[in-house]
C-alpha cells in the first residue's frame, strides 16, 4: 500500500502548473493490498486534502478518504527583493522560482511580462511568489480617448488615429475604431496614448 501511493505520485500528479508532492499520510486505510489512488476534483492547491483509494470493482468495489499533506511545486514569477505596496513592478524586481504554491487561491504567472506595468496591492518579501489578487493594473487609457495605431507590415510602419472602445492598461489587448475609415481592429496598449495593432489586422 505505502509502494502503491509513492508509485502514484512518482509518475507525476499535476493541476494547474504545478506538481503534487506527497509530505505525509495522516491517517492510513485498514488495508494491506496495493490500491487505485486517485486526486478528488480540486480548484486550487491545498495542503492538505484527502486522497481517494480504492480496491476492486463493480459490487466489490471498497473505497478509502485518506487525508494527506501535500506541497505543489511550480515554477512563478517571484520578488527578486522586498517591495512595498503600491509599488510599480519592472522586470529588474523580479525573478523566476521553483516555488510551493500549496495553499494559495488564485493564478500566478510563469514569466515576468505579464507583470509589466501593474501594481502591487500589498508588500512582498524577497521570494514571495506574486499572485493575481496582489496586483491591480492602472488604465492607461479611458473609453472615448483618442489614441495613435500603429501596424507594421513587414519593415513599413504606417499609422492612423483611432479611438479606444473601452479602458485598457499597458499590454492588455484594446479595441479600437479607425476614425477615418471607421474600421474597428484589436491591439496591445503599448504607452497612454499608443496602440500596436496586432499581426493580420489592417488599418
């Protein structure tokens, strides 16, 4: 039974981005025969939880709740130093890192760039793994506002003035209306007032 749950796990149980870790059973079927193991239905990552085993089939099938502790490694976007609140994230503030995400909510991110631009809504230590609900992105640009497109085809560059169908921050993806040809085409929020149109789209 202890080979058959260390099998489980060797063969790499993930949700998520990141890999279950056997810490310790707390409380042991009353069974002496290799078991089916399997991860009950989960959101998140907790620590602890309770694995289903079972032995059997059909109308022989037995089944066992066995409460375990776990750590869920995955690779995040990390504080490369102590940040206070508010404060503005650059790529030199952070860092990738092998991390136990086990008993946080919420997504993390894998690469730094998704981060650019945001805002932490409360301190970090140096290591801390950066989750969704610990920044907030400032707009950048409201709804209505007037803003430069700019479409690269090939080594040409070619712009137009459009405006911003809604409220967007730096990298969030924006729709826009091309004022003269009354065109609406997808872009990235490159600055307060620059919108880089995406590949395949036409001014």
């Amino acid at each position: 039974m202890r080979d058959s749950i260390k099998q489980f796990f060797a063969q790499g149980v993930y949700l998520h981005g990141a890999r279950a870790e056997l810490v310790e059973v707390l409380r042991w079927p009353d069974a002496t025969e290799k078991l089916r193991w399997r991860m009950p239905e989960l959101k998140n990552h907790p620590g602890q939880l309770s694995l289903i085993a079972e032995r059997g089939q059909g109308q022989s099938l037995k089944r066992w709740y066995v409460p375990v502790r776990l750590n869920w490694w995955a690779k995040a976007v990390v504080a490369r130093k102590d940040l206070p609140v508010r404060s503005h994230l650059t790529a030199e503030m952070l860092n990738i890192a092998r991390i136990n995400v086990a008993g946080h909510s919420g997504s993390w991110w894998r690469k730094t760039e998704g981060l650019m631009g945001t805002r932490l809504t409360r301190p970090l230590k140096a290591g801390d793994a950066i989750f969704a609900s610990y920044v907030h992105r400032p707009k950048l640009i409201s709804r209505g506002d007037q803003v430069t497109m700019i479409a690269s085809y090939g080594g040409l560059k070619v712009t137009a003035v459009g405006k911003a169908l809604r409220s967007a921050g730096l990298g969030d993806r924006l729709s826009v209306r091309n004022l003269k040809s009354k065109q609406v085409v997808q872009g990235v929020v490159a600055s307060a007032s620059t919108v880089h149109i995406l590949t395949g789209e036409t001014l």
